[in-house]
C-alpha cells in the first residue's frame, strides 16, 4: 500500500485533470438566508419578477447587499440574468462583462465545467461586440477546450461559428473558411436549422467578399427560402439587414430596397432597428437623397447612443460628417466630427487592435503545437506508469486482502469471547435473583415469627429496600454501570461500610464515575428528587458532614 501511495505522488504532476474529482463545491442547497448579506425579500422579488421589467432592479439591489465573498451557484445564476439584462437590454457590453467575471469565478470554484465553458463563450461574443479581436480569441479557444472534452457539440459549433466571424473581420479568410466549413457540416450533422441558416449567411458573406456573385445570390435566397419555411421571423429579420450590403456591392438596387422593406417588418430589438435606420441612410445617399439620408442616421443615432454601438455610431458620424459637408452646413458637420472623435477610438486603434488580434492567433497556434507534444509524451508516460500501476495495485490487493482475512479471524475471536462473557455474567446474575427471592422469603417468614412492632417495621423495610433491586424499569439502562464484585473499589466499599443497600451500592458507583445528578437520574428513570433524596440518605450512612468534601470525592478513595 505504501508503494502505491508513493508512485501515485511521485506520478500526480503527470496526470491529466480528468483524473482528479471534480473539486469543491459551495452549500448550494442551503438556504439563501445562509449567505451573508442575503436579503430574502428582495430574492424573492428578483424570482417573481425575472420576466417583468422590475426583475433586474431587485436583482442588483440584492447582489449590492449580499457578502461578495459567496462562492453560492445562485449568486452566479443571477449575476449571469443581470448580464443578459445589460448585453440584450442595455446593450451596455463592459457592464455585462464585469457581471460575467463574477459568475465566471463561482463557476470555476465549484468546478461547473461546463457552465465555466458557456460563460467564457459569453464572455467571447462581448468582447467581439467590442472589437477587442485578441480578447475575443483568448475566450472562445478556451471555452472550445472545454467543449471538446465535455462533448458538447452545440457548443463546439458556436465556438467554430464565433472564431469564424473574427477571423473574418481580422481579414484571414482561410482561417475564416475552414471554421465555417466546420460549423456547417456540424450544423447539417444535427438538422439544427437555426445554425444552417447561419451557415449559409457565412458562405455568403465569404463568397461575396471573394467577389463570387453568383453563390453569393444562390446563398442568400437559400437562406431567405429556409427561415420563411421555418417560420423563423427574428432571424429572417436579421438576415434581411444582412445582405442589404451584398446586395449594394454588386449593384441590385431593387434587391437591396426589397431587404430594407422586409427586414422592417420583423426586427424588434433596439440594435436591429438602429441598424435598420443606418443603412436606409445608406442607401438613401447611395441614392443622392441627401436630406432624407440625414434623416435617417440621426434616427439610428438616436438608437445607437443608448448602448456601448461605438463602432455604428462612429460610421453614422463619418457619413453625417460628409453629407453635411456637400450641404455646406459647417457647423453640423463639425459637431458630426466633434462627436466622431469624443468616442474612445481613433483609426490607430483598430490597427492596433488587429495586431493584438495577429499576436494572439500566433500564440493559440504555438500552444496548440506544444499541447499536442506534450499530451503525446503524457499518453506515454502514462501508459508506463498505468502498467506499473496495474501491478503495485494488485500486489496491495492480496496483502490487503490477507490482512482482511487475519483481521476477520482475529474479529470472531473477541466476539466469541464476549459472548462467554455475557453467558457468564447471565448465570451470576440468575443466582443472585435466585437468592435474592430467598432472602425476601426468609426474613418474610422470620417477621411473622417477631411480635416486636419495631422489629418488625425495620425486617419489612429491608424486605422493600431487596425488592426494589429487582425492578428493571428502574434499572434496565444502568447494567453497565453494575460494579465488577471483584473489583477493588466495590469490595473496598462493602468492606468499610457493610450495611448499604445494593440500591445505595449501584448509586456509589454511578457517583465514583463522576456522572451527574442529571445524568443518573436519566440512566436509573427515577426523578432529579429522589436522587438528590438518595444522595442525603447516603452520605448520612457513610457518616459524611458538611460541605467539606462531596460524594465523589469521599468515595474516591476506595479506588
């Protein structure tokens, strides 16, 4: 056993994770007012109202009570609704964000992997909204890992979808193509027609950019077709926004009015409707309507300042600037440029961010080379280490198994002993019943005899004091308590003071152990009165006065 234990130290910085358990996990079934700084009144407002407008008020008035030290799985449940709240409500993408690290962190401490894994995707499509490209990258291969080894194929296929996209906006199309084509064969794998309808509008979107006009038309009535049979209206909306622009590039005016005219009928969220908004002014200047093109990016505007839309609000500026610029309005074309600039970007920035974004990607690959050297060299290191295993385990198994055995024998041994004990201490206590009886029926007798009124009184009171032992109501609990005969302290005792009652002995007993008058009122059923009763009686016969020295302490020294 002992060197089992050291190979598996000695061999612990070489397993994989999956070999551990799962690690800690927090009280989650306690109740919620054991957390500290927990409001009950206001989490059961947040529950009842998850679905109403109040909900994310009194959801983030309890999370400003509660102790921010609570690793409780609910905490981080309602840190992931205010998120939500901040991402599909607020559009407020940096406060969603500081919300999901909250819950990322209690996630990871009770080891939800797959919870971790969602939240860092999550966390992912933020900074994509953010254009914070490397940031985008560092979350979604992470969460990818973790998928992969959870077999979660849903969320394999988002991570593909989501690395895809960046790599599309980071101008590394066959990056962006093989992720696609990834996400799509996954798609069509699981008839999950939501994700085919993405996948079609990725092929599209590629092949336009690679000015393939043809599958790019072929691709988008294909995707237009699949969500009006779906009856999917909040993604046909959304498709419709989408190739607007395709559309614009190669020329089909028509077409592109036809998208703008469909998608008002079906987009409902606030981001779509700004976007909606600034590509009508899109193309009511591609169409040389100047004030009407105005029009509308003000509207978008209107939209877009009520979240974190930095970058739209930024191109509804430049095409402000510009169109109020041919109008001569200076002074509406300043303020246009004015606001462009107050935004914290500049054109450096996406550069920059591009960079980071290249870096990154160049790292992912470096650490994805090394990982697999090292799983190769962990496979065979563990494979060893598993043969050597297999064999100190089964040596330990027949020792274990012998000394099991040695154990058992050496079990029935003490048991059977026991039992000798007990039959033996079964006869002793049958004869003393049996004499007992015949001390009662002697001095019964003997008290007929005695015409003396005293004497008498005093025989039928021993006669009681001799029954009384035999009432097991009494004493049914106390036959661990019954004194050994042989032992020094009981034949000390009967020595010095010979005319005390078996009651009177047992009571010694119980005292000489330090037991309470509470607990040997439990032990013997009879009331805290009659002990403290039998307790005077008893230090009157053993000749004790005063307060001097107590019971426990005058009998010690029969030990």
């Amino acid at each position: 056993m002992y060197r089992l234990l050291l190979a598996i130290v000695i061999l612990l910085p070489f397993m994989p994770p999956a070999c551990f358990g799962k690690g800690r996990k927090a009280d989650t079934l306690s109740p919620i007012s054991s957390i500290k700084g927990a409001d009950i009144i206001l989490y059961d407002l947040y529950r009842q109202n998850k679905g109403e407008e109040d909900g994310p008020a009194y959801a983030m008035m309890f999370l400003d009570r509660v102790d921010t030290t609570s690793m409780d799985l609910r905490i981080a449940e309602i840190w992931d609704y205010v998120a939500d709240y901040y991402e599909k409500e607020e559009y407020r993408f940096t406060d969603a964000i500081k919300a999901l690290e909250k819950s990322l962190k209690i996630y990871g401490y009770n080891s939800e992997t797959l919870k971790y894994g969602r939240t860092e995707y999550r966390l992912a499509t933020l900074y994509m909204k953010k254009e914070l490209y490397h940031r985008t990258l560092d979350y979604v291969m992470r969460a990818s890992k973790i998928f992969s080894d959870e077999q979660d194929i849903p969320g394999l296929l988002d991570c593909y979808n989501l690395l895809g996209v960046v790599y599309y906006v980071c101008r590394e199309y066959e990056e962006s193509g093989a992720y696609f084509d990834k996400y799509a064969e996954g798609a069509r794998k699981l008839n999950d027609t939501s994700r085919i309808v993405a996948a079609i509008n990725n092929s599209a979107l590629l092949s336009n950019t690679l000015k393939d006009t043809v599958k790019t038309s072929k691709l988008i009535q294909e995707s237009i077709n699949l969500c009006s049979q779906q009856k999917d209206t909040v993604r046909l909306g959304k498709v419709y926004l989408n190739v607007f622009e395709t559309y614009i590039s190669m020329g089909d005016i028509e077409k592109a009015e036809e998208c703008l005219e469909m998608a008002k009928r079906y987009i409902t969220s606030r981001e779509d409707i700004g976007t909606y908004y600034m590509k009508s002014g899109i193309f009511e200047a591609y169409r040389s309507n100047r004030e009407e093109a105005i029009t509308m990016l003000n509207k978008a505007l209107e939209y877009f300042d009520k979240g974190e839309l930095d970058k739209k609000k930024q191109f509804c500026l430049r095409q402000l600037h510009r169109l109020y610029a041919e109008g001569e309005d200076w002074e509406n074309a300043y303020k246009s440029l004015d606001r462009f600039y107050m935004i914290d970007m500049n054109d450096n920035s996406e550069e920059m961010l591009l960079e980071l974004f290249h870096y990154q990607s160049e790292m992912e690959i470096q650490a994805s080379i090394e990982q697999a050297h090292q799983r190769q060299n962990r496979q065979r290191l563990i494979f060893v280490s598993g043969m050597w295993l297999l064999l100190l385990a089964a040596f330990s198994l027949v020792m274990t198994i012998k000394r099991k055995r040695l154990e058992i024998k050496q079990r029935e041994t003490e048991l059977a002993s026991q039992e000798e004990i007990l039959e033996m201490k079964k006869l002793k206590q049958y004869h003393i019943d049996r004499i007992t009886e015949e001390v009662i029926n002697r001095l019964t007798t003997l008290r007929k005899e005695i015409k003396e009124a005293t004497i008498r009184s005093r025989i039928n009171q021993i006669c009681k004091d001799i029954a009384s032992t035999k009432n097991e109501e009494h004493w049914k609990e106390v036959s661990q308590y019954i004194p050994e005969y042989s032992g020094s302290f009981y034949q000390n005792l009967i020595k010095a003071f010979p005319n005390l009652t078996i009651n009177e002995r047992r009571l010694c007993t119980l005292l000489n152990r330090n037991l309470t008058t509470k607990e040997i009122s439990e032990i013997t059923k009879q009331s805290l009165q009659s002990i403290n009763t039998a307790r005077g009686r008893l230090r009157g016969k053993l000749g004790i006065t005063g307060n001097d020295i107590s019971l426990q302490e005058f009998l010690s020294k029969f030990n």
